[in-house]
C-alpha cells in the first residue's frame, strides 16, 4: 500500500491524460466524417424496441449505431434475432464493444464500417438515425437490397421520395422525436 500511494496521483493523470486524447480523437473523427455520434435517449430507443417485431433468426442491423444501445435493446429483447451494430467511427464502435462484452450479449454483432459497404439482403428489420444529406443515397441502397416485408425505421429525419407508413412521436423532456415507420411491399 505504501507502494502504491505516491502512483495515485500519476495514475490519475495519465487516466485524464488519456481521456482528452480520445475525446480529441473523437472530436476530430466527428469533423472528417460529418457524422458526430449523437445517441438516442432512452424512451426514443424503448419505443424503437416496441415498434419492431423479430422471430428467430431475423436479422436487425442499426446503420450508424454509434455505442451500440439500440442494438443492445433488440438484443435482450429478441435473444433468438442477431442483431448488428454498423459503425464506421472508430470510438464509438469500441463503445458498442465494450458495453457488449459488459452486458454479454451473445447475439449482438458488432461490424466497424461504412453502411454503404454493409449487405442487407439479410435484414428484416433496418434502423437509421443519420442526417438528411446521406438519406438519399442510402434509400437507394435499402430498396435495391432489401426484401418484401422488410422494415426500415429513421429517426428524426424522412427518406426522399418515400412516405412512411407510420410516424411515431416520442417526448423526451422538451424535445420530440419522430420515428419514420416504413414496411417494403
């Protein structure tokens, strides 16, 4: 203990040390990739997890899932479902590692890359909280690559030249979420 004593003070620093080098990281990663990590508070994402049905089997992918909670919500709820968080930004992907290694999750799948570049002929169900300037070209990629029945859920933000099928809105304190509701024919 006497050992031990005079490092605390270092050790502390080097712990605050490292926690400004990866909020720099991450500040400067947010600026490059237009894409800042902006989570979800935790009704909107209950209310996600109510709007979605899964069997066994179905696959849910979250594009842009960021430290992972939607995923991991569907994940409990639908033990039997596999369920896949689509990050590109590094510390948010090793967040979303970190709480599933936490939470044991043996049915969450963590993948570190560009939704673009992600398959999802797989997927029954797709949700996106991304910015209007990505939402054209990623409907382009959902309707090529999703099945009939499939179902894309957006917050906050509309796909271009699509209608939804339903429009939830969630309160969160002041703020309201909309949550775009789309079922593929």
């Amino acid at each position: 203990m006497d050992l031990i004593l005079p490092l605390i003070p270092l050790i502390l620093t080097l712990l605050l040390l490292l926690a400004a080098i990866l909020f720099i990281v991450w500040m400067v990663q947010n600026i490059l990739l237009e894409a800042p990590f902006l989570p979800l508070p935790r009704p909107v994402v209950m209310v996600v997890s109510d709007l979605v049905d899964l069997s066994p089997g179905d696959e849910f992918y979250d594009l842009g899932s960021g430290d992972g909670r939607v995923v991991r919500a569907l994940a409990k709820k639908y033990p039997q479902a596999k369920c896949f968080a689509v990050e590109k930004a590094l510390l948010p992907h090793l967040l979303s590692i970190f709480f599933n290694l936490w939470k044991r999750s043996p049915n969450v799948f963590q993948i570190r890359t560009d939704f673009k570049h992600q398959p999802l002929k797989r997927a029954k169900v797709v949700f996106v909280y991304l910015f209007p300037e990505v939402m054209g070209a990623l409907s382009t990629k959902l309707m090529r690559e999703l099945s009939p029945g499939a179902t894309i859920i957006s917050a906050q933000f509309t796909f271009p030249g699509l209608v939804p099928n339903k429009v939830v809105k969630v309160q969160d304190g002041v703020r309201e979420f909309k949550l775009y509701v789309y079922h593929l024919a």
